[in-house]
C-alpha cells in the first residue's frame, strides 16, 4: 500500500530547489520579443493575471484581451484593457505573444494554431497559479496543511486523489497536468459513497440551469421527498425555472427553486452575471444579488442531502449550513477545486463541527476542475 503522506512530503522537499513558475513565464514572454501581449479568455482567470503581473511588478505589459464572445468585442475588461475579436488579433499575427487563459485552452489553442500563431503560453488554471505565483515561498506552510487533510480521508482512493490534484500543482506547466488516472464517474453522486432513498431531500447549491437537479431524479428514478435548488445568477435562474417547469406537475410541486446565493449572511453582495456555470461572487463583480445562510431560509425544514458548487463561496455557504449539519447530519458532496485554501479548509472545517463524518475524495473530469469531497456520516 502507497504511504501518500510520505509522497507528498517528498514533492514539498523537491519543490524547494526547483525554479519559479513566474520566473519562466515571464522570461518566455520577454524571450518572445514581441511588441504586445495579448490574453486570449476576458473572464476572471484574465483579470487575475493582469493584476498578479502588476502586483509581483513583473514588467508585462497587457496590450489587449481577446475572446470569442462577441459581447465582449469594444469593452474595458480592466486597467483600461480592452477586448478585441479575434479577426482583429491577425492584425498582430506575426508580432503578439498569446497567453491562454480559459478552461477551453485546447480549443483555443487549436483555433490560433490553424490561423498560424506561434507565440502562445497556455496558463489556464486558478488553483495552479495560485500556488506557483504566491506560495513558493510558503512551501512549509502548504505541506502542514495538506500533511493534516490527507490523513482525514477514510479510504486509500482518497489520499490517491489528493495526492494527484497536489502533484498537478507541480508540473513545469498546468498542460502538463494529468487527472485521468483519477477520473471517475457520477460527479456529486459518487459510486460506493453516495447512498439515496426515496425519502431524499436534496439541496442544490449552485443549481446553474438544473442540470444536477435532472441527474439527481435520475439517479432516485424520480422517487424522492423534496428538492431545494439555489442559483444566484438571475439569468441561470430562468433556466433553472424552465427546467423544473419541463418536469411535469407531478415532480414539479416537489421542487422549490430559490434566486439568492449561499453564505455565512444574510447582505447584498456583487457577482459576475456570464450567465453561465462560472458566475461568482466577486467585489468586481457587474451584478447585484441576496445571499442568505442555509440555516436561516431551511430552518425548521428536513434535508438528507446537500451538493455545492459555487465558485470558491462553498466555505462561507458551510458556514451558514453548521446547523443542519451538525443536528441533522446530511450527506454532503462539496467543491474544493476552487482555490488552493479550499483543499485544507473544507474538509477541515467539515471535520471540525462533525467529527463523526467519513471524508471522501473524487475527481470528475480529465481536468484540474471538478473535485468533490464528499461527507458521509
């Protein structure tokens, strides 16, 4: 049996001696002699860039954004950056070096590649270059936090998956990451660890378009007590509505559908309205919305199941959910892909005002997202 501990201590040891992530990106750009740079992705992972080659003072300048959302086309992503379209990016064809930052960077890559660009750098994910721009110098810090967690796990696939997202952070580049001895099936209601009944009650936290609510009476062939799905983002929550709606009557009045986000309190918060499953809360966010603790809007109701996939808000939502937790002990299946913080503190978190859950660990995807700890009590 592999003793995982021991091999994560051993990535941390090596890291030590090995060159900044930044370091290279920045000396490839400047290597590229180019007369501009330009972002290819103008969501957040763009922004964050932007502001993290201003802040470490790299000297990078950012000419412009590009992105195949047309909306976009003419607008001030940020830093008086604008967006242009990528017919007008040929126009820099032979004098632009590119960095991807979008989930999609395959697809991206394909597209400038047969439109002959060259100069292109793939940095596409939030959690890789968290660790590599801002905690290279707290290694010893990480390694406490991650020794700690991966103990917590109940079964060896865990610790498995935990090592392998972690060892994912240490790749020359996120490209080189690989999650595809790890993926596994059934995101949310993962094989031999979730269990359901006809008695489930379900709460949907980020709920998007009802995707997760459709494989969720899939998964109790329609045969449940109640659901309760929150979404945020208005226009996800029309979707949402059209979803429930197409159920039928039937299922339809077992299903309640809520337009506010989860948190530790009830405010008015900002988030980012793309319309889409990565709608965030932010302070730069271009939309306002309520979010309210899950104790305060389901108190004095049953819930046997919760799943949350908000976009980084999922340990402040557990925050305003320790109630229900600790009195009525749900199942939980909970995002910890979001930030590097996430892989120590939720699970942590969870073990502390529960200690009687058994904590699991899967990945979904071939991809740095989608990981999911479950608690089972």
């Amino acid at each position: 049996m592999v003793d995982y501990s021991s091999e994560l201590l051993s990535l941390f040891e090596k890291r030590k001696d090995s060159e900044n992530f930044l370091y290279r990106l920045t000396s490839e750009l400047k290597n590229a002699q180019t007369q501009y740079v330009c972002i290819f992705g103008a969501k957040e992972l763009g922004v964050f860039l932007v502001n993290t080659f201003l802040k470490l003072n790299t000297n990078i300048k950012i000419d412009f954004f590009c992105d195949n959302d047309k909306k976009k086309w003419g607008r001030e992503i940020c830093n008086n950056i604008k967006c242009i379209s990528p017919e007008e990016l040929e126009i820099y064809k032979n004098d632009v070096a590119i960095i991807i930052a979008s989930k999609s960077w395959k697809e991206i890559m394909e597209q400038l590649h047969s439109n002959h660009f060259r100069k292109i750098y793939p940095v596409f994910s939030m959690i890789y270059l968290n660790f590599n721009f801002f905690y290279n110098d707290k290694l010893n810090y990480l390694q406490n936090k991650y020794l700690n967690v991966i103990d917590m796990f109940a079964d060896q696939e865990s610790k498995r998956t935990y090592f392998t997202v972690i060892r994912n952070l240490f790749v020359d580049s996120p490209v080189y990451a690989d999650y595809t001895e790890i993926c596994c099936g059934k995101q949310n209601f993962a094989e031999g660890i979730i269990e359901l009944n006809e008695n489930e009650v379900f709460v949907d936290c980020g709920a998007y378009d009802g995707d997760t609510v459709k494989q969720f009476l899939q998964e109790v062939h329609n045969r449940f007590s109640e659901v309760h799905a929150f979404e945020l983002d208005k226009t996800n929550y029309i979707k949402l509505g059209k979803t429930v709606e197409a159920l039928g009557k039937f299922l339809q009045c077992k299903v309640s559908t809520y337009n506010v986000g989860l948190w530790d309190k009830e405010e008015i918060i900002l988030y980012n309205n793309h319309a889409d499953e990565s709608s965030r809360i932010t302070d730069q966010g271009n939309a306002e919305g309520k979010v309210v603790p899950l104790d305060s809007i389901l108190e004095g109701k049953k819930v046997s199941f919760i799943k949350m996939d908000i976009e980084g808000a999922e340990l402040q939502a557990l925050q305003g959910a320790k109630n229900i937790i600790m009195k009525q002990q749900p199942k939980l299946a909970i995002s910890i892909y979001h930030s590097l913080e996430d892989l120590w503190q939720i699970p942590s978190y969870i073990k502390n005002i529960a200690p009687q859950y058994k904590l699991y660990l899967r990945h979904h995807t071939t991809a740095y997202y989608d990981t999911i700890c479950y608690a089972i009590p």
